[in-house]
C-alpha cells in the first residue's frame, strides 16, 4: 500500500511520535508511506532525520491555500489511505479530496480525549469523509460513541506501541551513574510535553512537599508551559533538586534512574506513550483516572491513581512507594507484563495495518 499520513502539528510530544513510529514501521514492512506537514513542523525535520519521506505543505492553518496544495499532492501522488491526526489537516484533508477520483480512503486517527463540537459539519467529516476512525483508547472511542452518537463500527481503538527492546529494566544505581548522579538519591520523573494539563505543577507542589529532602525530580520535555514551570520550581526553592533538560533523544535512559514515574494529568489524555514507555522500563508509576489512562493503569495492580489535581495525594502516593520498596517492585513487574501483552510496537502495526487495508478495500 502507499499510506500517507498528514499532520498538522507544529508541537511535539506522543502524538507526533507515534505518527513517525508507525510510518517507519510501515517503511519495515514493506509498504510507501508519505508524511504531508507544515515545513516549520518539527515532525517534518524529525522525518528527515528518521529517512520518512516528507512533504512540505502549507497547512498549519485551516484555508483555501492548504485545501489546495494537499489537493495538488494526492493528485499527483496517487495512494491508498490518508490517515489524518489533528483537527486542522483532518478538515483540510477531507475537503481536498472532494471530487478527486480515485481517491484514497480517509482514516482520522483520534489521539485525545479533548472534546469535539457537535454539530453537522464535524459529524459529516466523521461519518461521511472518513472511512474510518481510530482512537488510541477504547475509552476515546466509547467517548464519541456515547457523546456523539458515532456508528460503533466506524470506530476501532489502536493503542500506541512501545518498543519493548528499548525500554526495557536496567540496573537503577548504575543509570543514575551514568547521568552524573549520586546512587543513592530518589528520583522522581514525569516525561511529557510542557502543557498545563499534563499536571506538571502538582508534581512540583508534591515533591516540595516530600520528607525526603534529598530526592531529585527530572521533569523532561518542552513546550509552552516551560516559563510557568520554571518559575515555580524557582519560587518553591527548588532549583538545585529539579532538573529541566528539555526534550531528550534518549529517553529511555532517564526512566531507567527513576524510582517513581508520575504523570498526573487532568485533561485531554489518550493512553500516554511516556506512561507505557515507564511501565515498560519497570519503574512503579502514578497517574491519574483521565482519559484511557486507567485502561493501562489499575490502581494497585499496575501503577497506583490519584485523583487530578490533588497534590497532596499525589505526595502520599510518591512516599508510599518510596518507602515500600516491594509495592514498587510488584506494581513494577505487573505493570511491564501489562505492556509487553497488549501495548507492543508490532501489535499497533498489525492492528493499523488491518485497518488500512479494511479502509482502502
């Protein structure tokens, strides 16, 4: 098959990932996979540096100048699906390929629970433009079902994969070492894009509030909420025990020094890859019942959950596993078996593969 993804982000974070992720392991398999983006996209320089073929098209933006380059494209470059991921390229994608004949089949990759409009145009793009809808939670799914009275069969859930080889347990005293740390610190981390709602800021007011005075909290990723959270470690008197290095190449290396994963978001999740990617590195983690979340987390079985935006209880739940370190280790296990059963790397490929190939039948 050619698939072509378009993408419409100029952010980074999980959902551009998995579109690279899946578009390379479609390159594995054999197929031509196209990536259509906005030149000023991270995606599309990350593309290059991954070998994904990559188009350069004006569509950051809804507007007649997007509608008609990605219109000129698929014409010129005949493929078999279209799978669109943001609100803004899914509208400009299905409007371009009105008339165009053949055209491919448009799949809308929902990747948020953030909540759609409803009204007739958003229920023609999904049930009318698109052929198919995938959601990466079943509870994303059961949302649009529910909310919006979607056909059940024109949606499926596809859970992003993990590459299990490279998140993987490693020695915890030794990955520390190797990022010039002293063994013997706690180290809490969250992994995730800079937004208010990942709950970066009841992480912090959680760990200053730790009896551990000693411990350490990496908080790694970008974005727009660089300047709020900065401020506040500053304010808390925490600059010398919380370190910021930005997005990380090798994240893999960072979850195998911490002792608790938190992801304490309060809006708008999926099922989060950095949360997969630590149960998959076996660190006990903690999150929050938002999203699909507690599809992959079951409190005291795979991960603890606290309510969101309680700090305080927050704090409780990173002590409880600080200091019970076989709760930690239990949760730990449980957690990467969870992972390596139902969130791997090839079964997102397999399911996403079927899908396109239902889709352009």
């Amino acid at each position: 098959m050619h698939i072509v993804h378009s993408e419409s982000s100029c952010g980074w974070g999980g959902q551009e990932i998995r579109v690279l992720d899946e578009a390379a392991g479609m390159l594995g398999r054999g197929h031509r996979v196209s990536l259509l983006c906005p030149p000023e996209a991270p995606i599309y320089a990350e593309a290059a540096r991954r070998g994904i073929p990559a188009a350069a098209l004006p569509i950051a933006r809804k507007g007649l100048r997007g509608i008609g380059a990605m219109r000129a494209w698929l014409v010129r470059n005949r493929s078999d699906v279209l799978n669109s991921h943001s609100s803004t390229d899914s509208w400009l994608a299905a409007l371009s390929l009105l008339g165009v004949n053949p055209r491919p089949a448009l799949v809308r990759t929902r990747h948020i629970s953030a909540p759609i409009p409803d009204n007739m145009a958003t229920r023609w793009l999904y049930q009318s433009a698109t052929r198919q809808i995938v959601t990466t939670g079943e509870r994303l799914r059961e949302q649009l079902i529910r909310d919006h009275g979607f056909r059940p069969e024109s949606i499926v859930s596809v859970p992003t994969g993990i590459d299990l080889a490279r998140f993987a347990p490693a020695d915890r005293a030794q990955a520390k070492t190797r990022l010039g740390l002293d063994p013997s610190l706690a180290c809490i981390g969250i992994v995730a894009t800079l937004r208010s709602w990942k709950g970066h800021r009841y992480l912090v007011e959680a760990f200053a509030g730790l009896k551990r005075k000693d411990a350490r909290l990496f908080v790694i990723g970008d974005g727009p909420g660089w300047g709020n959270l900065k401020q506040q470690v500053a304010q808390s008197g925490l600059d010398a025990r919380v370190l910021m290095p930005g997005n990380q190449d090798d994240v893999a290396q960072w979850l195998q020094a911490m002792d608790v994963f938190a992801l304490p978001s309060y809006a708008n999740e999926g099922v989060p890859q950095a949360l997969m990617q630590a149960m998959a590195a076996g660190v006990p983690v903690i999150s929050t019942p938002v999203g699909s979340i507690d599809e992959l987390v079951q409190h005291e079985e795979t991960g603890l959950m606290v309510p969101p935006q309680d700090a305080n209880a927050l704090r409780d739940a990173i002590e409880r596993l600080l200091e019970d370190r076989e709760l930690g280790q239990r949760l730990a296990q449980a957690a990467r078996e969870r992972v390596r059963l139902g969130y791997s790397r090839e079964h997102m490929l397999d399911s996403m593969e079927a899908v396109f190939r239902e889709a352009s039948a």
